[in-house]
C-alpha cells in the first residue's frame, strides 16, 4: 500500500535529478528497500513521505556520483561584486510544461540537480549544500547558472 502511495511521486523527484529512466526506477527500488529495512529508525518528526523523499534524493545524488558528473569548479564571488545583470525576462517566458522538462534533460547533470532539489524540491541553497557536499556559493553559482542556461534552451524552443 505504502508503494502504491508514494512509488509515482519519488520515482517522478528521482528521475528529475537522475534524468535517467532506468536509474531512476533502480533509485525508486532502493530507496524502497532502504526504507522498510530501516523503518525502526523513522521518528515521526516527519511524514513517511518527507522521509523517504529524503532517502530518494540522496539516493539519486549517489546515483549521479556514480556515473562520475563533476561540478564546474568555480572561484568564489567577492559579497562587494554586484550580481549579474539578467539577460532574460523570466516573467514573460511562459512555456508548456513538457517543454520545460525537455529544456531540463537538456542541462548538465550538475546544473540540473541543483535546479531540480531547489525549484521542484524545495530545498534551500544550504541544505543543497550539505546534499551535494559542496559550499553554499557553489550551489548558489551552480543555480544561476543552470536557471540561465534553462531560459536560455526555452527562448531556442528547448533545442
């Protein structure tokens, strides 16, 4: 019953991160049994399907460790610097959502992963952080960059 329940959203949130159909259902099936294997551990401070949205991420992450995608490595912004201005207007981009998500298989495995845990996940800059083990300004860089090169596949007609 539980699987019933829960098997179609933490397979959609793995393969947002995965962007793999196989892996993701590898990471659904683990994160499964990881989950009834170590179901005397959950404390209630959470739902059962936080829980296991938890246990699907850090599985997927693990997932596209294993397939060895790096993050770009990139030097750490002064706080005196402005901000880039944007190139685009996100409010006038208002596309379909299959374009969207074609837009996304799109990105880098690194970009992507970052968009997909702080858009579709609700994940902040630092607890992304301490998912992907890298600094808070890595994440940070990590999302303009991918939120950029997003706009960037839309405003091309995600090609």
């Amino acid at each position: 019953m539980l699987y019933r329940q829960y098997a179609k959203p933490m397979f959609n949130t793995s393969l947002r991160i995965v962007n793999n159909t196989s892996d993701a259902e590898d990471v659904l099936q683990e994160s499964f049994a990881s989950a009834f294997r170590f179901l005397d551990r959950f404390d209630y401070s959470s739902t059962f399907g936080a829980w296991l949205k938890r246990i699907v991420v850090n599985k997927s992450i693990n997932a596209l460790r294993a397939r060895k995608f790096a993050f770009a490595e990139i030097e750490e912004v002064s706080l005196n610097e402005s901000p880039e201005p944007e190139e685009f207007d996100e409010d006038s981009v208002r596309l379909k959502v299959e374009e969207i998500r074609n837009a996304m298989k799109l990105l880098p495995n690194g970009y992507r992963a970052v968009l997909s845990l702080y858009l579709f996940e609700g994940y902040d800059h630092e607890e992304i952080s301490e998912i992907l083990n890298i600094s808070t300004s890595t994440v940070r860089t990590q999302y303009h960059r991918a939120r950029q090169k997003l706009l960037q596949l839309l405003n091309k007609g995600g090609k």
